[in-house]
C-alpha cells in the first residue's frame, strides 16, 4: 500500500478518488437494465426463465423457478453441525440487538382539544435478495439474516427470497438452511435485475411484493434505484469500504487485516489506513504486502489497494477524525489507545468497530448490529438497515371545535400568504359557521 503525507497534493488527489468514486452507474448499464426490467413486466417467468437459462441455470424450467418443500426440507441433512450452531447464535443475537429498535403506536392529548399521534404498521411483504456468490459456492448467509431479522421484528407477515441458482438449477443449502432458520419456506431461484423485476411487479410464479432490500452487485443495484418509485427498497448499496485510524499503539498485523477483508470484496472496494504514527504506517505496508500473498482473492484485493487503498500519515488524531467525516465510510474501526475519548466526534460513518478485537468482520456476522450499512459517503444522510426500515407512520389528527376556533385565524392568514385561497376558505367556512360572523 503506499503511503501518503496529509496534508499533501498527492494525498487530496487520493482522497478525492476515494470520496468520488459514487457507484459507478453507466449509461449503457442504465439502458440494459430497464430494458430486462420492461421484458419481465411484460413477459413474466417467460422472461425470467430466458435469463436464468442465459446467466445462470441452462436447464431452468418456470416450474423449478421455486425451490420444493423437499428441496428445504433435505438442505439441513446437507450442512453441518458447526453450521447450524454458529448461525443460530448469529441469529440470537442479530434478534436481541434489533428489538430494541421496534416502536410502537403513541397518542398525544397535552394540547387542549387536541389529540395528535402516530400509528406504526409494518409493510406487508417484503423480498429479500441474496447474492449467489460465484455460483453458489460462496452462499452469503448472513444477509438472510440482517434483511429478515428485522422484518420479522417489525412485523411484517410475508417475506420470501429471491437468489441466484446454481449451474444445476438448485441452490446452495446453507441458504436454505439459513431461510427456514428465519422463517422463510418461499425462495425463488432468481437472480440479478430480473429478480429485482419480479419482486416489483410479480411474475406467474413470483409474488410481488411492498419493499425489497438486500445487497447486490452493480446490475441488482442499478434495478433497485430503477424501481424505487414503485417498490420500497433499503438502500442503493456500492462497494464496500473501510476506513481505520490508528496510533502508535495499534496492531500492524490486525490492521492489515481488516483492511484486507475489505478489499477482497470487489476491486472497487476502498481499503484506507489514517494514522499519525510513522511506524504504524511502514509497518502496516509491509503486513498487507506479506498477508496479500495468501489470499485466495489475492488479485481483486490487489485491484482495489491499487484503485482505492491507501496509508494516510496525519499530524493528530483530530485530523484523522475530520478525513474519517468528509469521507463517511461503511466501516470504521479505531485502532487507538483511548478510543471512546473521539467517540463524540464521529459524525458519519455506517458503524464504528472500536478496540483490537473488534474487527469489522465481527458485525458482519455475529454482534448484533446490521450489516446492510450505507456506502459510497452516503452515511452522511443515511443509516444501516433496521426495524425502522420495514414500518410505516401515519399520523392522527384530531381537533375539538374549541381548539379548532383558537387556531383558525392563525392557519387563515398562513394559507393567504402562500396563495391558497382554497385552503382558507375551508377553514374560514368553519369558523364563520359557528360564530355566524360575515
């Protein structure tokens, strides 16, 4: 990895490719991708099966579009112990954590007369994408997890999956393993933007549903962003990114390790180091270049060190707080003596990872938290996915005549000064009606 000084020219210049890298969306990919959404909406599981047969699955029929009750059933007998122990525990506490979010419906009678409130109500399906991950063989898991767990908490009474098949036209049984462990008995073997198309409009065979969220690759993404005016989705999710500040007290060894983790995902992921230790900074460099070599991702990890890593030696931590800001990272990990000391300056970032043994890995899988966390600088307006993600608010209102007539004039000359002489008259109509002024 190479280091820059900050501040610098040289070390601006890597920022600023870091902070404006977006996610990437093409105008040819814009095209192609609303031309297969328009082809599903249109031609239904005919569409999907052209797909799946072109992309993924060459014996795909509409009729194995949905995985079989014996397909679930049989997927446990074909995972392991170890397996099935970790991913309970995963799921125990993603549950714990993620109950504390969940709000309910309040009434508000303080004003005299009045009576204002909220009505909280889950959406009523939802479908949750899973990556195939090189043709199942690298079955993502844990988003089942982090996009169910909540819905389920929040209430939401139908949720079914969607996920790329197999070569042979199944699909990779600790993801089946993982659905039924939370509850979900519907998975379709559907993948890419045309999954994202049948969940918004429904095809014969898949339902369509009220909020679709899970992470992807470009294509998926691109169709999510499509489609958001006509289906909820979580978030428009780019690559991955993590950014780490440490001192001279850190771990060369844990640090390049985590920035690796991140930089194995894809070769636009961004992998940054900011620190104010020298030291740190050289021998970081040279723990990422020895551990780089046994990575069986070792080129992608390379492509995005090359693109987007970097080592950032700063003056002081303060400075390394402000970079960590402006470049709102998914991940931040604090790798410093008295990290809870900065706490209070963090401002954007999708989750802070604090202390040695708390790597990013960790909320990936395990913790708690979710893992579906905002990229690309979008943390500066956005948050990860959580129970709030899958409910709805409507408000109450409710005035006596007494409140109504104490607020009338008030709301009259508001609605005058923005022109709507409608608006107005509805009130004043009421208001004359019961003084039987002119």
């Amino acid at each position: 990895m190479k280091i820059y000084n900050f501040p610098s020219k040289e070390a601006e210049k890597r920022l600023s490719a870091i902070i404006d890298r977006g996610l990437g969306f093409k105008k040819k990919d814009f095209l192609e991708v609303s031309r297969i959404i328009d082809d599903v909406k249109k031609n239904g599981d005919r569409a999907l099966v052209k797909y799946i047969r072109r992309f993924d699955s060459p014996v795909m029929t509409a009729n194995t579009l949905k995985t079989t009750e014996e397909e679930m059933d049989n997927a446990a007998s074909l995972t392991d112990r170890s397996f099935k122990q970790a991913l309970g525990r995963a799921a125990s506490q993603i549950t714990a954590f993620h109950q504390k979010q969940l709000k309910t419906s309040w009434i508000d009678t303080d004003r005299p007369g009045t009576l204002l409130g909220q009505l909280i109500n889950p959406v009523g399906s939802v479908g949750i994408y899973v990556p195939g991950g090189r043709g199942g063989k690298t079955p993502l898991v844990s988003s089942i997890l982090m996009c169910t767990i909540p819905a389920r908490i929040a209430g939401v009474e139908k949720v079914v999956m969607v996920t790329p098949p197999t070569t042979e036209g199944g699909v990779n049984p600790h993801l089946l393993v993982a659905a039924k462990k939370v509850g979900i008995r519907d998975v379709y073997k559907v993948g890419s933007a045309w999954g994202i198309a049948a969940l918004t409009f429904g095809t014969e065979t898949v339902p369509k549903v009220d909020m679709i969220v899970g992470p992807g690759n470009i294509y998926v993404s691109l169709a999510k962003k499509i489609v958001a005016d006509l289906v909820g989705i979580d978030l428009i999710a780019g690559p991955s990114e993590i950014l780490i500040i440490a001192d001279r007290t850190a771990n060369p060894e844990f640090t390049a390790a985590d920035l690796l983790s991140q930089a194995e995902h894809d070769p636009l992921a961004s992998a940054l180091l900011v620190t104010d230790s020298h030291e740190i900074a050289d021998a970081v460099a040279l723990a990422v270049r020895a551990q780089l070599e046994s990575l069986l991702r070792k080129e992608i990890a390379q492509k995005s060190l090359s693109r987007y890593g970097g080592i950032l030696v700063v003056p002081d931590l303060d400075s390394a707080m402000a970079i960590s800001n402006r470049i709102a990272p998914e991940h931040l990990e604090l790798h410093i003596k008295d990290p809870f000391d900065y706490i209070g300056q963090i401002r954007n970032a999708g989750a802070v990872f604090v202390g040695d043994y708390t790597p990013e890995s960790v909320g990936d899988y395990m913790a708690g938290p979710n893992h579906v966390l905002p990229t690309a600088g979008t943390a500066r307006f956005a948050s990860g996915l959580s129970v709030d993600h899958f409910i709805k608010k409507t408000n109450i209102l409710h005035y006596s005549r007494s409140a109504f007539n104490q607020e009338a004039k008030a709301i009259i000359r508001l609605a005058e000064i923005e022109g709507l002489d409608a608006h107005a008259h509805s009130i004043r109509i009421r208001f004359q009606h019961r003084t039987g002024s002119n």
